[in-house]
C-alpha cells in the first residue's frame, strides 16, 4: 500500500490515538504478530510518511524516526505498535517568469517540474499562467504525497515612451544637426538598442545631421520598442550680393555695398584690389590696376555667405580738352572750354603757354562740369595770333589726390 500521510487531528490526542489504530490497520504492515497466550499482547509495526512540518500524535516530528505506542486490550488482548516514520521534505518549487512584459502583451510564468496540482493566487490551476497585469504571483503546488510549496514572482510591464530634444542645422548645408533621447520612461528595463534610419546608433545622442528625415527606434531588454519621426530642417540660406562689376576711373570714390537675404553681423573684405577697410560695411576701393574684390559676410548666427567683383580699372581721368578752336566772334567755338567728368572735384588751376613758353591764361580752383574755363584766346586783352598753344592743368580728385595732365591746343582765325 502506498504512504499514509498523517496530520495533527484538532479532536484531542485520545481521538488521535483512535483514529491512527484505526487508520493504521489500513496501512502496510511489516509484522503483525500474537506472541504466547501468557503475553496475550499483539506486535503490530508501520510505515509512515509524513510531509516536513506535520504533526505525529499531535508532536512535531523533525525528521525520520521510530515511534512505539501501546493500546491496552478491552477484551484482555493487549496491542504495541511500532510506527517508523519517514519525513519527506516540502517541494522546492523553483519559478521560469518572464521580468517585465510590454504593454498590450502579456508575461508567462511557469512551474519548473510536474506536481500533483497547481493553485495560483489569481486562481489559475495550470502549470503555466499568463498575466497582463503586473503584480506578484503566488503558486502552491502539491506533491504526489500531498506535500505543498511555495513560490512566487514579480513581474512588472514594461512600457517604453521617448521624450527627444532636436537641434535644426546652423546654417543652409550645414551638418551640425542634433537629435537627444532625454527620457525612456519609467518602466523601461536597460540595456537598450538604438536605430537610426534602420542603422544601429549608439544613442541616446544623434549629432552631425544634415537636413533630412529621421526615424527612431528604441527597443528595451524586455523586447519592447518605441519609435518617433523627426524632420530636420535648414534655415533659409544667407546670400550676399555686391552686385554688377564696375569700372572705376584714376582717383574716383565708389563705396562698395553688399546686399544680403540677413542683416550682416561680420564683414571679411578680400581680394587683391587695396581697399580702405577689411571689415567695414562700405570699403573705398583704391585700385591700381583691374582685379577682384571677395566678400565672406557672416550673419548673427555665424552662417556664411560669399560673393566677388571684379573691378576695372581706366587709368585715364574724366577731362576732355578740345584741340583746336576758333575765337573769331562768329560764335560757334569762340571759347577753350574745358570738361571735367565723375571723379574731378576741380581744376586746382589751368594754364596756356605759347611757343616759347611764355603764360597766356591762367586760372585757378575751378569747380569739375561738363564746361569749365573759358579762355577766348587773347592775352592782356590783345588778341593772339593763330598758332599751337600749350595747356596745362592740375585736377584734384574725388579721393584727395591731385594729377597734372597737359597737351597742345590750335588756335584758329
């Protein structure tokens, strides 16, 4: 016959001891023997298992152990009993869980082994529970000798949530972009794996983007995932302008100009024309001969822009001089008249010689026109003779400076 498990019977030990020689006439008998009539005493012995933590005869007993006990006969037939006893240790139930779950998912936990019955403490009787809610789960499991254990388990759900700060690029074509995870959520277990664009990153940080789209995914050590999309884009690209190119004339004052898409915050002039300042806003060119003028400007958040003039040189000045003339009174060219285009602030002073150079005509300070002076080719009130005369004048230009310039003039009767 198989063990008889026994426990404390809460009726009192003379109910236990009746209730065991009852209940032991059912259990295997190693000997059951009547010695001499004499005696009149029957030997009766049993095997008895019993779970750890039981009661015998309502005594704990902490492990294996013989145990005698004696019934006096009611009829004169007396009875000794001799219980060995094996204690069987509780089941050592040992747990398989899943740690954390994902939200809208649901957690398995299972027994390790095969026992007899199964209660779990949401009331589930399998080996195996699902769960998707997060808590502590209990399971009592009973053995085939009616021995129990317990064990039990923490699982919590995993949710993951990004939270992201993002940088724009600086500047149109930069790549100084940035993308951070600040938060994963509470409830999120590490390690976690990034993907950036479908590419593993090492995250939580995504710096050097270029404009463009981006798409983040993180997934947690329980397998849970959550993923954003982000647009990256360039601010509207800062251009400079220092329009056509221009021709300047021997002395002339032009002031170069940038327009430009932002307000310029930093000019670096360049080139190989001289200017009068490298970064002012309005630099003077004060060219020698033709070349360039390149402008880096910067705006306030130290994007840059660039253009380039090309500036021509003339190295003639603005003054026009005629020839020859006809001071007869007939009226059509009877005066030297003078013109002294852009970039002449005046005439300093203007002089004719004759032949042996001898002055004829003399002014001074002058002011720059389309006409000026006014020789009507007599010296001292007498008219001159026809003939080659020599002219000479000095102009003072737009940049300060002053040149001498000279030639021949025919007059004409």
């Amino acid at each position: 016959m198989p063990p008889t498990r026994i426990s404390n019977d809460p009726k009192g030990a003379s109910a236990v001891r009746l209730s065991l020689v009852m209940l032991f006439l059912t259990a295997s008998v190693l000997c059951a023997r009547a010695v001499s009539p004499a005696n009149d005493t029957l030997y009766l012995s049993y095997f008895v298992s019993l779970c750890s933590g039981d009661n015998f005869q309502g005594q704990p007993v902490s492990g294996d152990t013989v145990l005698t006990g004696f019934v006096p006969g009611a009829t004169g037939t007396d009875t000794a009993f001799t219980w060995i006893v094996d204690v069987v240790a509780l089941p050592d139930v040992q747990l398989q869980a899943d740690s954390f779950f994902c939200t809208g998912d649901t957690g398995m936990i299972s027994v390790i082994g095969t026992y007899a019955g199964y209660a779990w403490s949401n009331g589930a009787t399998g080996k195996s529970i699902l769960v998707d809610q997060a808590g502590v789960y209990s399971v009592t499991v009973t053995s085939s000798l009616g021995c129990t254990g317990v064990a039990g388990s923490d699982i919590r759900q995993a949710e993951i949530q990004l939270a992201v700060q993002h940088q724009h690029p600086a500047c149109a074509g930069f790549s100084d972009g940035s993308i951070e995870i600040i938060a994963l959520g509470d409830d999120s277990p590490p390690p976690h794996q990034f993907l950036l664009n479908g590419q593993p990153a090492p995250g939580p940080v995504f710096d050097n983007l270029p404009e463009g789209d981006y798409k983040i995914v993180v997934t947690d050590a329980a397998g849970c995932a959550d993923s954003l999309t982000l647009i990256l884009q360039d601010p509207p690209p800062f251009e400079v302008d220092l329009g056509p190119d221009i021709t300047l004339s021997v002395g002339s004052v032009q002031p170069l100009m940038a327009q430009a898409s932002q307000p310029i915050a930093q000019y670096d002039w360049g080139g190989n024309v001289p200017l009068d300042c490298d970064s002012c806003a309005t630099p003077v060119p004060q060219p020698d001969r033709s070349g360039i003028v390149v402008l880096e400007a910067y705006d306030q958040t130290g994007c840059m822009a660039t253009d380039t003039l090309r500036i021509f040189f003339n190295t003639s000045i603005p003054l026009y001089v005629p020839n020859v003339f006809s001071p007869n009174g007939d009226g059509n060219n009877d005066f030297l008249m003078l013109s002294a285009g852009p970039g002449i602030l005046s005439l300093e002073t203007f002089q004719i010689f004759d032949r042996w150079g001898g002055q004829v005509y003399s002014q001074d300070n002058i002011p720059a026109g389309p006409e000026v002076a006014g020789w009507d080719g007599s010296y001292q009130g007498d008219r001159l003779s026809p003939g080659v005369y020599t002219w000479l004048v000095r102009v003072r230009l737009a940049d300060g400076s002053s040149l001498v310039r000279s030639g021949n003039i025919t007059l004409l009767r």
